[in-house]
C-alpha cells in the first residue's frame, strides 16, 4: 500500500514539474519574443512578495524588452504565461482601440462564495458594463460638491489633530495619519459613519483597511492558483476575500443599510445613491442584458461597491498624499511656491476654500501628477483579450484569456518620456512639456472605458489635505527620513517601507 502511494506522489510531482516547465515555454514554444531564462514555479517574477515590490521586478523586464526594441514580450508571472505592453501606442490599442476585445482585467473573482469579490473593479463583461452604468452617476461634479463639506470638515479634524501631536513631538510618521484621514473620509462619505480614527488609531475600520492590502505567501499561492485555474476554484469555492475582512464590512453595511431603510435616512453620499439601486426586484420573462439593466442591486452586490470604494478611496489617496508630502519635504523650493499658490488662491477668493478654487489650482495638479508619475498607487493594469488577438503590425497571436500587463511604473520611469526619472519635478506636467510626449505614458488611474470611475472623488480629497497641511504647516525631514524610499514588498499597491517620519512645525 505504502509503495502504491509513494508512486503516485511520485507521478503526481513529475507531472507538476512537467507542466510548470510546459507553461515557462509557452511563449518561446510559439515563436513569440519573450524574455530569457525562466525560473522554475517562479517564472520571470522571482523574488516578488518575499524579497522585491513587483514595480522592480516589472521595470526590469520592460526595460529588457524595450531594449530588443519589440512592442510587448511574453513572460511567466510564476507559472501563468503572460505578455507584458511596452510601445504606448500598442497601450492605447489595448486600453481603447480594441477595448471590446480587452475589457477585462482577468482577475479571478467569485461572488457567489466571496461576495465582496462581486466589485467593479473586479467584474467582467456584461455585469462590469451595466454596473459601471448603474455608478457612474456617482461622481458627477454635482455629488462632489455635494461631498465637499464633508471632507473639509475631516481635514479640519486632521489640522487640530497634528497641531495637539505638535506640543508631544514635532517629528510625525506621516503614512499612518494620512491612513486615517481618508479612513474617516470614506467612512463618512461612502458608509456615512464617524470612524474617528484620528482620534482613536485602534478602529476596526482602520485594522481591516490595512489587512485587504497584505500579501500573505497563503494569500498570493491561492491567487496563482485561481488564475492558473478559474473554473476549477469556482467549483471549489476559492475566496480570496480575507474572512475576518469579509464578516467586518458584510455586518458593518448591512447594519448600516437597515438603519437606514427603518428611518428613512438620506444622506449626500455613496451609500445614498447605493440604496436608491437597490433591491428594485428580479424582474421575469427577460433575457439576462435586460434583467440585469433593469433590476437594482442585491445586498451583496451593494456591499461589494461599498466595500471597493473603501479599499480604493483609502488606500490610494493616502499613499498619494504621503509621497507627495516626502518630496515637498526634500523639495523645499516646491513645497514653498506651492504654498505660495495655495495663499493666493484662498486669499483671492475671500479667505474661503470652495469646491471651484480646491480644483482650479494649475500647480497643485502638476504637482500631484508628479507625484503620481514617481509613485504611482498601482504599478501595473491588468486586462485579458475575450477571444485570439493578432498583435496589430505582427503575426503574433494572444491566446484568448492571455494575461497582459501595462507596467505603469516602467512607463513613468522611462528616462526616454521622463529625463532623470528619479527626480522630481512638477515642470514635468506644464502644458507645453505634456504635449511634447507621447500619450498613453501616464497611467495613474488608468485609460479608456474602464479607467478609475472614482480618480475625481480621489483628487479631491488628496487636495483638500494637502491644501489643509501646507497651509497649516511647513515640512522637512527629519532624522528618520531616508534619502530614497523603498517600496514594502508585502504590498500590492506602492508603500514606503518602514513609514514616513517627517518633522512639521506650525506656520
């Protein structure tokens, strides 16, 4: 019996190895340019999670596949064969010309077992379509505006918080307190409820936010496993979702959604407009496009919205605003004519800061476009062809569901589009410099249909506390303050390592 066993372990592993080898060759197997010497089970990505940020790891090979001067080149994301864009023109091609073939992004989800997987960002095709169409209402300049207040009112919050830590310590680990500023913007914008994290840095809102971006080794083998075979995880149920995750938001809305419908709330929100989707019935005798354009949304699925706008609005701007507060730091001339900006403008508009003047500051925006260039909050977006794809100027053909990958940081640190791409300069983002470079090689929230639908809900808060801090405060490094950031390898999304200790003194 022990020997039976042993041979089938034995053939089991010889027919693993054999078919990770079988997939590291199946780009060169095909005749497709692809980069060298692929690792067995780790690919071309070796090193990524444990000891580099991906944004490493995928400039090297876009700069391995700009120098044989190809368009894209084939790789093995562990054991997944992927193609990697590095021409703008053939990004422009992926993310609009052809966006019927390549709208979407490929990432395993199953809302069915893992309901807060059922999120836009996530969805695809039909679903993905009419969703969009259902939100994007969501952030028209009226329900920004709507929302201004709100956020003013936290940055306010965020002002006396920094002024009270000033008496205690001058020196202020910028990273987490920029967490909990959005934390209680989201919070209140898209849930409508007072997290307070400023005031109390143990929130449960703040402990789960932080968890969704953690890459556990657990975590990214059941991700590979998922990509590598999608309708067998569905089968099995694989959630990706971290459960103490999933059972804090699922509890959290559908509290917050009760309470809500039992008293008639109505609020300037997202949560608001969620509710208005929802429930509206399952409507018979339609086909599915009609169903489902014409039903509302289910519990899950307006949890799932909830639960993307959260991560998204969080996350994103906070780390945005950290970045861009480490250079303004290292940058005094800059962080000085933006002040500058900044007083001219409320001062020019009555002592106020109105929607109008928050995103009518030409400076301020390049300066956060900069910003966005260096570190943008996603390296890479992500989109598979729906059906085989010639490669436009080539005889090169994409399997259907080929993981292709746009290396947004590779791009934005291309010394060809950006000299001296490791410094910072907000010039970058003049009219005249914009149009002397190709398009399609700023990517910070992405291109075509399904670029970021919330990117205007997200500048605005970024502005609003930065306009809030250098009004208030004056920044500079400090003893902790490294000369270069390091990105946290155990972070999907660009995060300094080790935090960002920056002194500040009251103006």
């Amino acid at each position: 019996m022990l020997t039976i066993l042993l041979a089938g372990f034995i053939l089991l592993l010889t027919a693993v190895v054999l078919y990770i080898h079988r997939r590291n060759r199946f780009w060169s197997d095909r005749g497709i340019p692809c980069a060298p010497n692929p690792r067995f089970f780790f690919g071309h990505v070796k090193g990524q999670v444990t000891d580099r940020h991906a944004s490493y790891v995928n400039r090297e090979l876009y700069q391995h596949f700009r120098s044989r001067g190809e368009p894209f080149g084939g790789f093995s994301f562990f054991a997944v064969p992927a193609v990697m864009i590095v021409d703008p023109e053939l990004v422009k091609t992926v993310l609009v010309r052809d966006f019927n073939v390549f709208h979407d992004r490929g990432i395993f989800n199953n809302p069915k077992d893992d309901p807060l997987s059922g999120q836009l960002f996530l969805l695809e095709g039909l679903q993905w379509k009419v969703l969009r169409q259902m939100l994007t209402p969501t952030f028209t300049s009226g329900r920004m505006k709507a929302m201004f207040g709100t956020i003013l009112n936290v940055a306010e919050e965020l002002r006396e918080y920094l002024v009270q830590n000033h008496e205690r310590e001058p020196v202020v680990e910028m990273k987490e307190v920029l967490a909990r500023f959005t934390t209680d913007v989201i919070g209140t914008c898209a849930f409508g409820i007072e997290c307070n994290t400023l005031k109390n840095p143990d929130s449960d809102f703040l402990k789960y936010g932080k968890r969704v971006f953690e890459q556990k080794p657990w975590n990214v083998f059941k991700f590979i496993f998922a990509s590598l075979f999608k309708d067998l995880s569905k089968a099995l149920g694989v959630k990706l979702t971290d459960s103490g995750v999933e059972k804090f938001f699922m509890g959290l809305i559908r509290e917050t959604v009760e309470f809500r419908e039992k008293n008639n709330v109505q609020r300037n929100d997202f949560m608001n407009l969620l509710l208005q989707l929802k429930n509206k019935g399952r409507l018979e005798d339609m086909d599915e496009k009609e169903e489902l354009s014409k039903r509302g949304l289910t519990m899950d699925e307006l949890a799932a919205q909830c639960f993307v706008f959260f991560i998204a609005g969080y996350e994103t701007s906070s780390t945005t605003m950290n970045f861009c507060l480490y250079e303004l730091a290292k940058n005094q001339d800059v962080q000085e004519r933006l002040r500058e900006d900044i007083q001219e403008a409320v001062a020019a508009n009555g002592g106020q800061v109105t929607y109008e003047m928050v995103m009518g500051l030409p400076y301020l925006d390049n300066v956060i476009n900069e910003t966005l260039r260096k570190y943008p909050p996603i390296e890479s977006l992500n989109r598979v062809p729906t059906a085989d794809y010639t490669v436009p100027g080539t005889n090169h053909v994409l399997p259907k569901g080929t993981m292709t990958a746009i290396p947004v940081y590779a791009l934005h640190h291309d010394p060809e589009y950006y000299p001296e791409p490791e410094r910072f300069d907000p010039d970058r983002f003049a009219p005249e410099a914009v149009q002397s470079r190709p398009a399609y090689v700023f990517l910070p929230f992405g291109e075509g249909p399904r670029n970021c639908i919330g990117l205007r809900f997200g500048l605005m808060q970024t502005k609003i506390g930065l306009i809030t801090l250098l009004r208030n405060f004056r920044f500079s490094p400090s003893a902790k303050t490294p000369d270069a950031l390091v990105f946290d390898v155990k972070s999907f999304v660009l995060s300094p390592e080790g935090g960002n200790y920056l002194r500040y003194d009251k103006i």
